[in-house]
C-alpha cells in the first residue's frame, strides 16, 4: 500500500471512530439523569470541535506539511490529557471539570478583550461580552485565587499507571506537538558549514510517520477519555481499534 492509501485510510478510520462515539453521546445524552447531562454536553463538545482539527491534521498531512499536522494535533491532545487530568480521580471529578470550565472561560474573556483592542468600532460589546465571561467565571469558581497548574504538573500525578501497554503515552504526544509548534533544533540543522566555512544544507528529517503516528494516537486518547467522562464505550474496542486498525498501518512509528 503506498503513502497516499494509506493516509487516506488512517483518515477514515479516525473519522469514523469520532463521528461513532460522537452520535452515541449524543443518542445516549438526551436519557441521561440531570447531574451527568453536563458531562456528555463536554464530550460531546470536544469530540465535535475535534474533528475539524483531526481532518486539517490529515489535510495538511497528505498536502506534505507534517510539522504544521503535528501542529494543528496539538490542540487535540491537550484536550485528551485535560480530560485524562479530569476523570483520573471521581471524588475530584466535578472539581477538575469546573476548573477547565473556569480556564475556558479566562480564556475567552482574554480573547475577546484582545478583538475589542482591534475592532474599536465594535469595542463596546465586544468588551461586555468579555465583562460577561469574567462573572461566569467568579460565579462559577468560589476561590478568589483559583489557578489551574501547569499541565505537566497535573499530568505527573496521573500518567505513571495510567495507559495500557498497547496505547502511546499520551503525554509524551503532547510534548512532540509542543516541539512541532516552535521552530526547533532541526531548522538550524539544514544549515551546516562545509569546506572553507561555506553553508551547505541538508535535507530536513521526514516527519510524516511521526504526525500520522500522533494525529491517530491523539483522536485515541480523546475518545477514550470522552467515554470515561460518560461512561459509555469500551475499552478493549479502542485497544483493538489501535492494535488490528491503526497501528498496521503506521510505517517507521514509535512503539
């Protein structure tokens, strides 16, 4: 199977694997008793936002831009491990999930303070849109001083025994992606000095089995943590979905 079937398969896979657990939530969400009603809205959230970022990974992918791919995957992955973060410990559960709902909305009103900075034709409400979030925010988290700590702080808690030994360490995705998203080592390496101190370049190492390797491995570990939220799904479908499915048909990846 050449590169291009095979990316377009990887493609379909994971879209399907979403789009399935996706309109499960969303059959299941409306028999649900009120007090989970706000966790399938969460997943159901999530999962439906990431497929526009899943699809742009794979697009950019098969267009030959693998760091930009790995790039985009980032935005998935911190999801999974917030969600990861968020369903580690029950009797902290409704806690964690406020304290993401309280960051979303810092960040919100951030972003639209930076908009009303830049559209001052539309300053005013887009300023109270901003004021809006901020008292959602302090209605919605009761310390004065909440911080949400730094995911890598969070995570160490929680990833040692986490994952089963088939599936990646999510977290090791994440930093991957981080290192993607900045322009690293490898850029000032094409540039080397040859004989009498003259610039030679060289080829760039090929990132494409690594970004098809993360974007599945990403939509993995957000879907697995999206059926912990909810308690629907199955385990051993997704360690199945990795081993018989995906992991085939990744060339040259990390085990």
């Amino acid at each position: 199977m050449n590169t291009e079937s095979r990316l377009s398969l990887l493609h379909y896979r994971t879209a399907v694997l979403l789009r399935t657990i996706v309109n499960e939530i969303e059959e299941k969400r409306r028999n649900v008793p009120e007090q989970m009603e706000g966790r399938f809205c969460i997943a159901a959230y999530l999962l439906t936002e990431v497929e526009e970022y899943v699809n742009a990974a794979w697009d950019l992918l098969k267009a030959d831009r693998a760091r930009a791919s790995l790039t985009v995957s980032r935005w998935v992955i911190e999801a999974a491990l917030n969600l990861v973060w968020a369903t580690a410990e029950s009797n902290e559960l409704d806690r964690r999930i406020r304290l993401l709902v309280a960051e979303a909305l810092r960040l919100e009103a951030a972003r639209l303070g930076g908009l009303a900075e830049l559209y001052p034709n539309e300053a005013k409400q887009l300023t109270e849109r901003a004021t809006a979030a901020r008292q959602q925010l302090k209605a919605l988290v009761a310390e004065a001083k909440w911080r949400l700590d730094p995911l890598d702080k969070r995570m160490k808690s929680v990833i040692r025994g986490l994952r089963p030994k088939a599936l990646p360490n999510p977290y090791a995705l994440y930093r991957v992606c981080c290192g993607a998203a900045h322009p690293g080592l490898d850029v000032w390496r094409r540039f080397g000095q040859g004989a009498g101190g003259a610039t030679a370049t060289r080829e760039p190492p090929d990132h494409t089995a690594m970004a098809c390797f993360i974007i599945a491995s990403s939509t993995l570990w957000l879907v697995s943590a999206a059926c912990c939220l909810t308690g629907l799904g199955d385990s051993g479908h997704l360690t199945r979905w990795w081993t018989d499915e995906v992991a085939p048909l990744l060339a040259c990846a990390p085990v």
